[in-house]
C-alpha cells in the first residue's frame, strides 16, 4: 500500500463525491480515479479492497462534518439559554447541509452497512461517539435540557437534513427554520 497520506485523503475525499453521485454500485476503484484526476490504478495502490475503501471513507466523512474549533469555542460564549440552543442547532443544519455530497454519501454507507459487517462496525462506533460527544458538549455548556432532549434533537434533526438534501421542496427555507425552533422547544421538554 502507498504511504502518501494527502494523496490518500484525496482519493478518500473523491470517493465521497463519487458515493454521493453514484451510490455504493458506483463507488469503484476506476470512479474514484476519474472523479480525483489520478492516473488509472492508483486507488487500488492505495486500498486492499472495496470493504478497505468504504470503511476509510465512513470515518473521513464525520472528520469533515465536525465543527471547528472556532466554532466549538463560539458556542460556549454567551448566555446558554433557549435562544443560544436554537442558534447552535440552525448553525448545525447548515454546516451539515452545506456538505451536501457527505451528507448523501454517509446515507449511502449507511445502507452498505447493512450488508458489510466491518463498515457497520466503524460506523456505528463513529455515530455512538458523535452521540456521546454532543451529549457531553451539551452538559458542559450549561445549555437547557437534558441528554434524552440531545438525542430527540439528533433524531430530529437529521431526518431534516435528509429531507432538505434529498427533497428540497417539501419544506420552504422559513418552514425548515420553524422546525428547528419548535425542535428546540419541545426537546427541553424531554
């Protein structure tokens, strides 16, 4: 296997895109050449298999969808009321959608999981952290609600997201922000 890691990154990244566009049967080793601008062959020098690639894949999306450390920072700051809540939350849909092609390729894997015991295992190790690490943040912030609202809201949250990414028009922009709202709101409840 090559050892270099920014070349890796790359044909891991062309493989989102590839998973985004072409679903799981699209995502070959040829694609992912094609949608990197490499030579023929050289993501089979860097991959074992298809199974290889899928995993490194599952665990490089959620390195993408994260927030920075700027961001983090910025969500501590302030008054940590229902209004900041609900502020965090509209940043989330946003960042979230605007790697639209990670969101949809992560559905793809998601799916894949089902039949690939290995991507199953690294997914959902990748989204019970990410489960974790939201309640955490949560409890440190000093935000209201509690751990059962933190996961309402996850549920909630990124169906939402689905149906923006894969069905734009259901919901107008002002209704998708009412949603997230009344999210808020009622996942204090819990």
């Amino acid at each position: 296997m090559r050892r270099n890691p920014e070349r890796r990154l790359a044909l891991i990244d062309a493989a989102i895109e590839v998973l985004a566009k072409e679903g799981a049967r699209g995502l070959t080793f040829r694609a992912v050449d094609a949608e990197a601008a490499v030579p023929p062959g050289t993501a089979s020098n860097y991959f074992a298999n298809r199974d290889d690639l899928f995993t490194q894949v599952g665990g490089r999306i959620y390195e993408r969808l994260l927030p920075d450390e700027a961001t983090m920072a910025r969500g501590m700051e302030g008054v940590q009321d229902e209004t900041r809540y609900t502020e965090l939350m509209h940043e989330l849909v946003e960042r979230v959608s605007a790697f639209n092609s990670g969101y949809l390729a992560l559905l793809e894997l998601r799916l894949e999981s089902t039949r690939r015991p290995e991507l199953r295992a690294v997914l959902t190790k990748r989204i019970r952290q990410d489960i974790d690490d939201n309640i955490g943040y949560h409890a440190a912030s000093g935000l209201p609600g509690d751990s059962t609202g933190v996961v309402l809201l996850y549920l909630t949250l990124n169906w939402l997201i689905v149906e923006r990414l894969t069905l734009p028009d259901i919901f107008a922009e002002q209704e998708m922000r009412e949603l997230v709202d009344a999210a808020v709101r009622r996942s204090m409840k819990a």
